[in-house]
C-alpha cells in the first residue's frame, strides 16, 4: 500500500526499519525473554526524533503526522513488540494527554523534555481490584493547596519501572 504515503512517509519508513534492524532486533529477545529495559534503544530512538514524532515543533516535536507514527511503531514492532509499546505509551498515552489537556505549565516542565527524550513517560490505569475498568477506579486525587494528594493502588504501569513522568 506504498501508494498511500507520502514521499515523505516513504523515506521516514526507511529511517525507522533501518533503525529497528540495527537498534531493537539486536537487543528483542534480551528484552522479553529477562525482562530487559531497553534504556539504550530508547535513548537513541529520541536522539532521532522519534519519541515526539505527531506533535508540532513549536511544543518540541518533531513536527510529524500520525501515520509517520504509526509508521514508527509498526517498523518497530517488525522485531520487538515490547519497544514498540514503550514508544507508543510514552506517545499516546503520556504525551498526547499533556498535548491535548496539560495547561501550558505543564507542557513547559513536563510535554518538552518528554518529546525530546529527555523523560519518559508511562499510564497508569490498572488497578488491583478493578483491573483496567476505567469506571471502577478506586484511586482518588483530592486539591490540598495547590497539589493534588493521589490514594490508590496501580498495577502493570506501562513503562512504569523506569518512566519520568506519569499519567494516573
């Protein structure tokens, strides 16, 4: 289906999947088979801008689309589902929501360094008794000043044992 990307999709395809054959397929079945966090991989995927790819330069991306992600991931995921997923969750799931919601203090201190790959992010939705049911969440935020004071238990944080930053 090459006919549907653009010349430049086309190229940053080829980008990612030599990347992937020389950075992540090297390293694939260390990272399932011993649990291995792949800190190197991940350091050099934000040296290449992939770790803000859909978010525009002005916020510190790299000014790409959608589809060029998804072209990342998928090159990605080619040798290494578990790289691919700590891509796509500090993508999707940290960044976008700081992107769409965050105020633009928290894109200052938080958003920036994450697009560029100086911090990582995770999710943390499951929870011991309601698993990942979103209307069951025992977790509660309550304002105390000006913080918010979390009380609860998460479990299988995405990225959880060596992220930065936090979405709960």
């Amino acid at each position: 289906m090459d006919y549907l990307l653009t010349r430049e999709q086309l190229l940053a395809r080829e980008l990612f999947r030599e990347f992937a054959e020389k950075e992540v397929k090297p390293f694939a079945q260390k990272v399932d088979e011993e649990e291995y966090f792949p800190t190197e991989t991940v350091k050099k995927m934000a040296e290449i801008g992939m770790m803000g790819i859909p978010f525009p330069k002005e916020v510190g991306g790299a000014g790409g689309d959608y589809l060029t992600y998804i072209i990342a991931v998928e090159e990605i995921a080619k040798y290494c589902a578990t790289t691919a997923i700590i891509l796509s969750a500090h993508t999707s799931l940290c960044c976008y929501p700081i992107y769409t919601w965050g105020t633009e203090h928290q894109k200052e201190k938080y958003l920036k360094p994450l697009l560029r790959g100086e911090r990582l992010g995770a999710f943390a939705l499951t929870e011991p008794n309601a698993g990942s049911d979103a209307a069951n969440q025992q977790t509660t935020a309550k304002l105390v000043g000006d913080y918010y004071i979390l009380n609860g238990s998460k479990i299988f944080i995405t990225n959880g044992g060596t992220a930065d930053v936090f979405i709960v």
